[in-house]
C-alpha cells in the first residue's frame, strides 16, 4: 500500500511541475502563434490587394495587444521617420 501511495505521489509531483513549466512557456508559445498568423496575414494581404507597407503594418498594429502591437508600430514610425 505505501508503494502505491508513493507512486501516486510521484505521478503527482510530476504532473504538477509540469505545469508549472508549461504556464511560463505557454506565454510565449502564444506570441509565436500569433506571429505566425500575423505573417499569413501580411503574405496574403501583400499578394492580393497589394496593400502599401505602412498603411498595412498601422493596421497589424491596431489589430493585436502583445508585443507584434511595437513592433509593426516602430516599423511604421521609423518608415515614415516620425
């Protein structure tokens, strides 16, 4: 019995610490997956409609929240050198 109460404590554990690593991991999985999206957006909207670069990266900018919203922020303000 205490073999078994042991094993479950260690299947526990394991379990547990594993989400522990997964929540500050997940953060960042998401930010590339959002990336990841963000540049199918760019791709198709650059072969279809032939969007001009800084009228398009103005609207990636206002579409997300996390970090992609600087970065295509700071891309259009350095293109326009404002």
């Amino acid at each position: 019995m205490a073999k078994l109460l042991g094993a479950c404590f260690i299947l526990m554990a394991s379990y547990l610490f594993g989400v522990k690593i997964m929540e500050r991991d997940a953060e960042h999985i998401r930010l590339l997956e959002e990336g990841e999206l963000l540049y199918r957006i760019l791709e198709s909207e650059i072969r279809n409609t032939r969007t001009p670069l800084p009228l398009l990266f103005g609207e990636l900018s206002e579409r997300t929240d996390s970090l992609w919203n600087n970065f295509f922020l700071n891309f259009l303000l350095r293109y326009l050198k404002i």
